[in-house]
C-alpha cells in the first residue's frame, strides 16, 4: 500500500507540464524526484499531494483516488513542505508549528492538551523546543525549515512531501535538514517524498529516485542504479565520473565536463 | 510595545473602548453632567433632555461603535486575504459600489431617497460580486482580485463624474454621502448594521486561525486542509457584508478600514487570534471618540467625522509607524 | 558676509514676504466688491439725469439705482467678478448661461439667440428653437464664440462660469456675471437689465412694484413676536441648516424670526447642524427646502418620516405642524417677481392671526 500515481497529465491552462508520469511509493521509503529546471518536477508534486488536479490519470493513496477524499483528511494523511510560503513578521515557532494541528481541531478551534503534546513531540523531534518563542524570522534558514517540518509533523501524516526544501540553503543547512528528513524516516516511518536539486544529496538520501525530462519520467529505482554516466550525460548534460561512497552506501559523482 | 503581552493589551483596549463610550455618551451640542444624563433616562422621560440622550446620543453612539467595528474588521480580513496590506473595503469595490447606487438614487429617482442605505447595502455586496467574477480564472489570485476592484473603482467613480455631470442641480444632497458622516443617525441605522457586527464579530472568533493559514500561501494553507478558493470567497463575502451595512448606514469612511488594522498590527501583532480582537476594539473605540470630537469642536455646528479622522487619525498612525522601526504587515520569505 | 545659507534663509523670507503681500492685496480688493454690494444695499442717489422730454411718450427716465449707472448707450456697474463694468444698450445676441437668469432676463425686456440646456428653461416663453451650448458645468466655450455673441450673461457664484468670463472678454464679448443671493441683487438686476434692455415700464413693475409689496408685507410683521426658525435643507444623510446669509434666510430675518442656525464662529453656507441643538433649542418652525419632486406622495412620505422617528416626533415645530415644506418654486429657486408671494406665504404661516 502506499501512494501511487497512474499515467498523470497534469497542465496550466494549454500548457502540458507533465506528459505521462506514474509512480509508485511505498510506506516508510524516501523517495526523491530529480530533472532538470522545467522538467515539470514540482508540478508532479504538487499533483501528487492533491494541490494541482490532473488533466488525465489519477493518483491513489492506499487505492482510493485522492480528488473523493476531502481536504482536511488529506491533511492528515499527506503534509506538504511548499517551495514558497509567507509568514508575517512576527510569528513565534510554536505559533507557527500549531498550525499543523488545524484539520484535526474541531469547530471551536482550541487546542487542547492532545493538540499541545504533539505540538511539544514535534518541538523535540525537530530540535526545535528551547526556540518555541523565538520569532520565526529570527531563525537562521536551516531551523526555518525545521520549524515549518515540526509544523508538519503536527498533522500526524504518514507522508511528508517537499517541494525543493533545500533550495537557497547554505550547505550546512541543507544537511540539518536532510539528516532531520532521515531521522525522521528512522523512527516514526514516515514516508518522505522530496523534490531535489541536488543529484548527489539525492543518491545519498533515497531509497528510490525519480527522474523527470521534458514531462516524464525516463527512469527510475534504486540511486544505484539511476545516477550513472549515462544518466548524467543525456538528461543533465554533463560528463561525470561516479563513484561508491562506501561510508553512505550510495554513488556519488564528480562532474568533468558540460556536454 | 512588545513588552507588554498581548493579554494585558487587549484588557487596556477593553478599558479604552469602555471609556469612550462614555466620552461619547457625555459630550455633544447639549451639554449635560453625567449625573444629570442618568437622571434624566431614570427619571425625567419626558423631557426633550431625555430625546437628546436615547434617541440622538445614544443610537449615534451605537452607530459609531458598529461602523468602527464593521469597517476596521472588514480591512483586517481583506489584508490577510489578499495578503496585500493596502487591503480595504474600497479594494473589494464596496465603497464604489454603494456611492454609484447612492448616486443613482439620489439624482436620477431622488423621490426614492429613503431606499439609498439598502440600495447602498446591495450596491456594494454586487460591487464584490462583480469583481470576483471579472478577476476569476479557474480560481483567485489575490493580484488579480486587486486590480479587477482597481479597474471596477474607477469605472463606477467614473460613472459618479458623469451623473454629477448630467445633474449638476442635484449634487448637493450626494456631497453628504460621499464625504461620509454620523449626523442624523436614529434607531433604525442601528437596526441596519447591528445585525451585520454580531455575526460578523461572533464568526471571526472562530476563524482567526483559518485567516492566519491564509496568509502562510495557498500552498501552505491547502496542504493544511483548507479549501482556499471557498475560504476566500467567504472571507471577502464577510468583509463585504460588514462593510456595505458600514458604508450604507454613514456613506464612505476610508480611514478606517486601511489603517485601523495597521494600528492594532503595531500593538498587538498579526496574529489573528489577537488582532481581531485587538482591531475591532481600536476600531470601535475611535470612531466613537472622533465622531464626539466631529460634533462638539464647533459645537452646534458639526464637521464630517472623515475630516477629524484624517486629521487627527493619519498622524497617529504615522508616528506609530515611525516608532517601530521596519515594515510589517504580511511579506513573502523565501524559505 | 553671510553665509551662503544666511543668505538662501533670507531670499527665502524676502519671497515669502512679498507673496503675502501679494495674497493679502488680492483679498483686500475682493473684500472691497463685496462691501459694495452687502445685504444692506446701499441705494445710492436717485441721480435725475437732464430732463429729456420727447413728444408725446413719456420716455421715463432711467434711474440710476442699486450701483447701476446708466447714461444714454451704456449702463455701467460692478459685476460679481469685482471688475466694473460698461455695457452697451440693446444688444442683439444675448447667450445666458446660468439657468435661472433665463426666465429673469426674458421678463425685463431681454431676448436670447442660446442658453445653456436647462429643463425649466425650456418651456418658457420666447426659447423655443433657441439653441443651446451645454449643460450647466460642462458648457462649450467653443460654441458661444462661435454663435458671436454681443453679451454673455452668466453666474460669479459657480465656478465653471466664473472661469469662463475672462476667456469670453478676451474674445471681446461683453460679460455681466452676476452674484444674486438677497433681494436686493434681484433688484440690482431687474434694474441692470431693463436698463440694458431700455424698459423702465419692466422696472417699473418687475423692481419697484416688488419693493412696495415686500415692504408692506415687512411693514405688517407684528413686531412684538419673534418666533425661532431653523432652516433645513434635507438630504438623505445629514441635516444642513442655513442662516440669515441665505436667501431663504434673509426672508425669515425680514419677517423678524430668529434662526439659531446663526452662530458667529462658523460661516459656511450650508452647516451641518447637531440633532441635539436642534431638539435644545427647540425652534417654533423648522422650514425644508428641497431638490427633488415636488410630488405630493414623496412629501407626505418626508413628513411621515419626521413624525414616525421618535427624535424628531419630539419637536414642538414638529408635534405643531410647524415642519414646513417649502415649495421649490418659491424658496428653493429665487421668488424674482413673485417675491411679495413668498413673504406672503412665510408671514401666514409665521404669524397667522396677522396674515389671514
């Protein structure tokens, strides 16, 4: 069981964004999907976490199609890590991390003590709990997106889907985040699906990476067997030598020349 | 102004609220102590004192305070919304709306001058309606939703131009209505817009945290289980409610729309759980002390409360604005 | 040796100084016309010019009156706009732009060749098949130069005419832009136009009989009584009241009321006035002037709002039936020969035992 996408046309108005795409995800795995700029990866997202309806096909979350399940219980099934969001100026972390309580809260919109536990697990698990006051806009970029994955954590989800998280990040930002997104899979088995622009963080992160060109996808599985020269040179056009990391267990390359 | 919590402001907004109430209550062309004003609704019924108080005082009162609430709470809604903090009434065409039909009324059927504060009411809730419908395509972005109110705005202002073109003998009763003001208010403009506060103030404590999602994206806040398109449209359906039974009742007040929420922002933060609150007492407590203001400072003689308000309001807000330093309202970070 | 920023600070008053100059010596000339022509109305000399007697009509002499100067081909005056004028006798294309001037500029001898677009106008008698050149507000210039007019007549008070007079001079075309609010301006005009117009028989009976009827209605007033009035000009949001710098309002002060809309601190023409003061107060006859129909059905609906709204209900003038309405013919828009009429009207209603 799990998340699974069949034969997706997903479009903006006359433009096609994505062709053909399906996917299959399982529980508890990390997947990741790569291509270059424009090769439709966050449109598949976001078809994928229910944002974008699709021209054709469907996507089916442990067999049921997601358009017949409402809003608020998709919530609570899938949380979703945009690529852009706002906040005002002056929202403090727990504010921020309460949201993710909204579609289990009832009409009256209090949170209770259940709401306020998962709140504080949350806290703990994102590192995150001596900064429940701190301002959000005081927080340097890596604890941001812990806080906004905390507020996701709250929605008691199976599956946590992000959209480029990492982007704009220095590095060692991006590795607070992508360690957390592991640990995260460790214990509480939550199934993770990101969008990434970093190949190798990608080969070293997923159990299954996607890639996407021109709207579809030209291969997938193990990073093993995905990020090879190959692969390098004829969808993100660079001549590269790749490498076992052995402490990872996963390939990395080093790039020698554009094609 | 951090220092204090938001608790505690919200008490002292409460308390000025209640005080200004008072003040409006106790001042006005007839001057009376406050001893001598509850004496004469106790015992002296009868007198034209007693008019004086219950059925000009009073229900004017009552008016300022629901106008206040209505239009500042309105302006709140609308910059969540569109997550623009130019945001008011006007924006959503409501202001547009209401004088074109009060236009419409008063110089081409001036005969039918009562129907202008239910024809101003419908004016403005079709105004929104219009602009929705031009700015929807396959859904609302909150820019398009702006421009389509800015494109409707200058058409129907257009359209104002040109009646008091074509009847330029039948002006002077309009001036009133555009200008805005509380003078000549009765028991039956509270009847008006009173319904329109309560269930506007009693919705808006359950939401706060819907408009406070809002503000996070669409993506964010659909990812959270709201419908954003439906969550929209009952937002500005709302603001327009409250504001249209604002604008009908006392004709077009801008002030406080666009610049009350500023103010409660700066006191109390854009949390909406606090800011609704916080902005509709700041709204409410205002206007009741402008309009007093508005109608004693050349007493018997009354100005228009929007001129007190620009005058004594904008100032405020500006050395607010320079207190703080930085902007505020909503702003896109990338994360 | 100042300093350059010395020197800028003083360049700086010294232009400062100079444009106050400049602004109070506009204002002070602006406040000399005004002089001229107050509600008071100084009537200057009766001025007998050389007897002329010519066979057997008895071509009365012109009397110079109100301000107005008349000689044998020019009446000379000055206008609403401060600047004296010279005007030549008999002009052979009138254009009058403002629309009440029309009806008094017909009846005091005068003819039209175009007028502004007005619906009352219209059905007068002697503008059918006149042209027009616009409605009020938004009058072609282009259009009266075009029709070569002799003599423009228009308004001082509306500005759109106002702006329209040194254009029209500057084209060589005379222009008399009048400034009427009291009755002593109707006077000054029926006298300026029968004079232009050479008709002292329209004088005679549009000015003088006028005066004695006003004034005998005036001579009547019990003087002993002076009831309190309150002048309203009803409109659907506010309630603005007028003092005695009105027209309306120099009628009641005729007939010796008091209006407590006069307070010394403020001067606009139309004031917003506090419900409270007026419930205070109290007055003993609120008057209404409208715009708007005179249809029986909306004025009874007016009076029925007055009376089912508890605030006003209270009124003495309302509880009384002293909540009068005025009609627009004589009250909204200028009484001009009618003017006995008018204070006919107010005296039997103010002082009914007096006025049967």
């Amino acid at each position: 069981m799990g998340l699974e996408a069949r034969e997706l046309k997903i479009g903006y108005g006359e433009k096609v964004a994505i062709k053909n795409a399906s996917l299959k995800i399982d529980y508890g795995e990390i997947v990741s999907i790569i291509g270059p700029n424009g090769s439709g990866k966050s449109t598949l997202i976001k078809a994928l976490s229910g944002y974008l309806k699709p021209k054709k096909g469907e996507v089916l979350l442990d067999g049921c199609n997601i358009k017949g399940i409402g809003g608020r219980d998709l919530a609570k099934k899938i949380a979703v890590l945009p690529q852009f969001k706002s906040s005002p100026d002056d929202i403090s972390v727990e504010t921020l991390v309460s949201y993710g309580r909204h579609p289990h809260l009832g009409f009256g919109k209090r949170l209770m003590k259940e709401d306020l536990d998962i709140m504080e697990w949350a806290l703990e698990k994102t590192g995150l709990i001596d900064f429940k006051d701190r301002n959000i806009l005081t927080l340097s970029g890596g604890e941001a997106q812990r806080a906004w994955i905390a507020m996701a954590l709250t929605q008691k989800a199976s599956i946590l889907m992000l959209d480029e998280p990492n982007t704009y990040l220095d590095i060692s930002y991006q590795m607070e985040v992508l360690e957390l997104v592991k640990d995260l899979n460790q214990s509480l088995d939550l199934t993770v699906v990101m969008v990434l622009h970093d190949l190798n963080q990608a080969a070293r992160y997923s159990d299954k990476i996607y890639v996407l060109m021109d709207g579809m996808i030209c291969k997938y599985g193990k990073p093993k067997n995905v990020i090879q020269s190959d692969l390098l040179r004829d969808v993100f056009r660079i001549e590269a030598d790749v490498f076992e990391d052995s402490v990872n267990s996963c390939p990395y390359f080093i790039p020698n020349k554009i094609v | 102004m951090k220092c204090l919590n938001k608790n505690s402001m919200l008490i002292i907004l409460i308390l000025i609220i209640i005080a200004s109430f008072f003040i409006s209550m106790g001042n006005g062309a007839v001057k009376m102590s406050p001893l001598k004003i509850i004496n004469t609704l106790l015992y002296e019924r009868d007198t034209s004192n007693f008019q004086i108080i219950w059925n000009v005082r009073l229900p004017r009162t009552i008016v300022a305070l629901l106008v206040g609430i209505n239009l500042s709470l309105a302006g709140a809604i609308l910059q969540g919304v569109m997550r623009n903090p130019l945001a008011s009434p006007s924006i959503i065409g409501v202001s547009a709306g209401a004088g074109l039909t009060a236009l419409i009324i008063l110089i081409i059927f001036p005969n039918y001058y009562f129907l202008v504060p239910i024809g101003a009411f419908i004016g403005a809730l079709l105004a929104t309606l219009l602009i929705y419908f031009l700015a929807w395509n396959a859904g609302i972005m909150p820019t398009r939703l702006i421009l389509a109110g800015v494109a409707v705005s200058s058409l129907f202002g257009a359209g104002n131009n040109a009646l008091m073109t074509f009847y330029p003998d039948r002006v002077s009763g309009v001036i009133s209505f555009m200008v805005g003001g509380l003078s000549a208010i009765n028991w039956q403009d509270v009847r008006m817009i009173g319904p329109y506060t309560l269930v506007g103030v009693f919705l808006l404590f359950f939401l706060p945290n819907e408009l406070n999602i809002l503000t996070l994206g669409d993506e964010v806040a659909k990812g959270l289980g709201i419908n954003v398109e439906i969550s929209r449209f009952r937002f500005i359906i709302l603001a327009s409610l409250l504001a249209g039974s604002a604008v009908s009742v006392v004709g077009l007040l801008g002030f406080v729309g666009l610049i009350v929420p500023h103010i409660a922002r700066i006191i109390i933060g854009s949390d909406y759980k606090y800011l609704i609150p916080g902005t509709l007492l700041m709204g409410g407590s205002m206007l009741m002390i402008f309009d007093t203001i508005a109608r004693t400072l050349f007493s018997p003689t009354e100005i228009p409360v929007g001129i007190i308000m620009s005058i004594l309001g904008a100032p405020f807000f500006l050395y607010l604005l320079r207190k703080r330093r930085g902007s505020h309202g909503t702003r896109s970070k990338r994360t | 040796m100042l300093s350059s920023k010395k020197k800028i600070k003083k360049s700086g008053l010294l232009i400062t100084l100079i444009l106050i100059t400049i602004l109070l010596g506009g204002c002070s000339k602006d406040l000399g016309s005004i002089n001229e022509k107050g509600p008071g109305g100084e009537e200057k000399e009766t001025l007998i010019e050389e007897e002329t007697l010519i066979e057997e009509e008895t071509l009365v002499e012109a009397e110079s009156a109100y301000g107005v100067e008349i000689t044998k081909d020019k009446v000379s005056f000055v206008d609403g706009s401060g600047k004296e004028v010279h005007i030549n006798k008999n002009p052979k294309r009138t254009i009058v732009l403002f629309a009440s001037y029309i009806d008094l500029w017909l009846r005091n001898g005068g003819d039209l060749i175009a007028m502004v677009e007005d619906k009352t106008a219209e059905s007068l008698p002697g503008t059918q098949g006149v042209e027009t050149v616009g409605k009020t507000g938004a009058i072609s210039l282009e259009k009266i130069i075009s029709l070569e007019p002799d003599l423009v007549i228009l308004s001082s008070n509306t500005s759109s005419q106002a702006e329209l007079i040194e254009s029209l001079r500057q084209n060589n075309i005379e222009v008399l832009a009048l400034d009427y609010t009291f009755k002593e301006d109707y006077y000054q005009t029926v006298r300026l136009f029968t004079a232009i117009n050479d008709r002292e028989d329209l004088y005679k009976e549009n000015a003088l009989l006028i005066i004695e009827g006003v004034e005998e209605i005036i001579n009547k007033v019990p003087k002993d009584i002076s009831p309190k009035v309150f002048i309203m000009f009803a409109s659907s949001k506010s309630i603005k009241s007028r003092g005695s710098g009105t027209t309306l309002g120099q009628m009641l002060k005729d007939l010796n009321t008091i209006n407590i809309a006069d307070i010394d601190n403020v001067t606009l023409e139309d004031k917003g006035f506090s419900m409270e003061a007026l419930i205070g107060e109290d007055p003993d006859f609120i008057f209404v002037q409208r715009m708007g129909s005179d249809n029986e059905a909306v004025l009874d609906r007016i009076k029925q709002d007055a009376q089912s709204n508890p605030a006003w209900a209270s009124l003495s003038a309302v509880k009384n039936d002293r909540y009068i309405l005025l009609p627009k013919d004589l009250y909204t828009y200028k009484a001009n020969h009618r003017y006995p009429e008018a204070y006919e009207e107010l005296a039997k209603i103010l002082y009914p035992n007096t006025f049967k």
